[in-house]
C-alpha cells in the first residue's frame, strides 16, 4: 500500500485553531484578582513608629505595676469596681509586653518565628477583649451601686465579683483564639522587598467564611455588645447623679470611670471602625480597589498604633483625676518609707545652709 495515501491536509484546520486563538485577542484583566502592592512605610516613619512603641512600652509597665500595686495593697477589702480596674491593669501589662514586638517588626519585618507571632497576637485581641469587657462590668457595679444602692461590701457580692472577674479572662480567651490563626508569613509584594510579616493566615478556600466569622464575634461581643452595656449603664447613673442633691462625692468617683471608659474608646474605636471597613471590603461590599485597600491598610496601622497607646492612658488619668488614687499613693509611700528614706539622703535648704554658715563662722 501507497504511504502517500494516508498523508492528510491540516493546513484548513491550523488555519482555523490560528483565527479562534489569535494572539490580537483582547484581555480584560479582573482588578480584584490581582495582588496590590504593600503600602510599606518610609524608612524615617517606620523608625518614628518604633521609638513610638519603645516609649508607650516604657511607660506602660511602671505606670500599671503603680496601679497594680496601689490598688492591691490597699488594706481595706476591694470593691468590685476597685477589682475590675485591678484586672483592667494587668490587661494593660499584657498588652504593653506586645510592644517590643511591634516595634521590631516595624523596621525589620517579623523576625521571631512563627509561635511568637501567634503568641503576640493573642495576647493583643485576649487584652483588647478583657479591657472593653472589664470597662462594662464596672459600668454595670457603678450603676447597682448609685442607681440601686447597692452596698459593696456585702460578702455576696465579693464572691460574684471573683467569678465575674474568672467569667471575663475565660471569654477574652475564647475571644482571642483566632489570633492562633495568625503566622509568620513571607510578604513579596512589598515595595521595600520581601519580609516576613505577621499577620491573618487563613486557607484560601475558607477565608471569608472564617474572616466573616471571627470578625463577626469581634464586632459583636467585642465592641458593640459591651459598649451599648455601658453608654445605657452610665447614661442612667449620671443622670441619677445630676437629680440627687449632696452627690458630690458619688460624681468625684465617677470622674475616674468616665475618663476610663472616654480613654477607651477613644484609643480603640478608631481601629474597630477601620477593621469593619476591611470586612466589607473583602466581602465585596465595597468595590475592591488597590487604592482602596492600600488606603485601610494605613488606617489599620495608625488606627491600631493609636489602640496601643492606650496600656499607657489609664495610670495618668489615674494620677491625674482620681483624687481618692493619690490619696492611697500618697500613704503608701508613706507607709513603705520612701519618703523619708529621699528626705534624708537629700538635705534641706535650711540645713544645707546652716552647714555652710557654720564652716564660715
């Protein structure tokens, strides 16, 4: 048989493959599928930002260990209120021990492998969640204490306070799990060259679902649920303070709480917001944009820098408008001896002075 009878022409068909994928074909790329570039910082800003955290780290710890140690030592038994805000402290150490962290990251990408990267950032969402839930238990004491008269020395109430105070680190510690999501991971498309960075890490077939989630409880017990607590609680106790005559002691005391609360939301509710506005974006409820999403990046880090700052706030508010707080400062550096131990290793002028008039004379 002839070979040349089973040649075949293919000319027609790579002729008509040639015309249905001409390399003329317009492409319209999906904006939404493609990578935008890290809004990195400059190298001046990003040192600014970490000798911002160093020096917000460095008060933190001393300012809270005072707190801490004032309200402790106070040998009266603790009022509930003087409990939360105890605990509110110790959330604030927490949160400060995140700062060296931050700071280092700042300048030179997340260095510390990825168990500290989880670890850090649980401690920061486990004292964000135990701050907020401790600020509206106390709204809750002030109002059954003012509103309703209740007396806090009553052994009861103690004992619910002690559960109370279990009931809020349980739940900042539910709360904070998915922080456990978070991990080390190696950032390409930075304009400052590859880094690792920590942050959110989900699988990319769950993502949202997971984000929607996560966030959804953060919103919600987080944020909106303990704030409506306590703008109700103290709306309704201000309002009996302003109708109750000789209740000048009773509104001193409530100065401190109120600057509490104000210092609170006005360090973290920035962030929040910023943080709903990244969920509506990435579940499309807002057209994704790179300028978009590079803008909330920078409002995520300012927003979350402002946030903490506030493990710093609470011991100058304390300082500066509890009067009842300089009071107990005051006697236990009396009791501990500080005082006197500066007085005499420092002497007076009129005895400095006598000294030198008698070496004259």
């Amino acid at each position: 048989m002839n070979k040349d009878s089973f040649e075949f022409n293919f000319s027609s068909i790579y002729d008509e493959l040639n015309f249905t994928y001409s390399t003329t074909t317009d492409f319209i790329l999906d904006p939404s599928t493609q990578p935008c570039d890290s809004a990195a910082l400059s190298n001046a800003a990003a040192v600014a930002v970490s000798v911002f955290y160093v020096l917000v780290f460095l008060l933190a710890i001393p300012g809270n260990l005072v707190v801490g140690l004032v309200i402790g030592r106070n040998p009266q038994p603790l009022s509930p209120s003087d409990l939360f805000l105890l605990h509110l402290a110790v959330a604030d150490v927490l949160l400060a021990t995140t700062l060296p962290f931050w700071a280092t990251s700042v300048t030179q990408g997340w260095v510390f492998g990825d168990a500290l990267c989880k670890l850090v950032s649980v401690l920061q969402e486990l004292s964000f969640y135990v701050s907020i839930l401790f600020l509206a238990c106390i709204s809750v004491d002030r109002y059954l204490a003012i509103v309703h008269a209740m007396d806090a020395r009553i052994a009861s109430r103690k004992l619910v306070s002690w559960c109370v105070c279990a009931a809020v680190w349980l739940a900042g510690g539910l709360l904070s799990l998915p922080g456990l999501l978070n991990s080390a991971t190696l950032d390409t498309n930075s304009t400052n060259g590859s880094h690792f960075t920590c942050k959110e890490h989900y699988d990319p077939s769950s993502a949202n679902r997971w984000r929607l989630a996560t966030r959804g409880l953060s919103h919600t017990l987080g944020f909106a649920l303990p704030l409506a607590v306590m703008l109700l609680c103290y709306g309704v106790t201000l309002r009996r303070l302003l109708r109750t005559k000789g209740s000048f002691q009773r509104q001193r005391a409530m100065r401190v709480i109120v600057a509490v609360v104000l210092a609170f939301l006005v360090c973290w509710t920035p962030y929040h917001l910023t943080v709903i506005a990244d969920t509506f974006l990435r579940a499309k409820v807002v057209l994704y944009e790179c300028p978009t999403r590079n803008a909330i990046d920078r409002a995520q880090f300012v927003t979350q820098s402002l946030g903490l700052l506030h493990s710093c706030v609470n011991p100058v508010l304390y300082a500066f408008v509890g009067e009842k707080f300089r009071r107990r400062l005051e006697h236990l550096v009396k009791r501990t001896g500080l005082l006197q131990r500066v007085s005499t290793a420092r002497p007076s002028r009129s005895s400095l002075s006598s000294e030198i008039t008698s070496t004259i004379m």
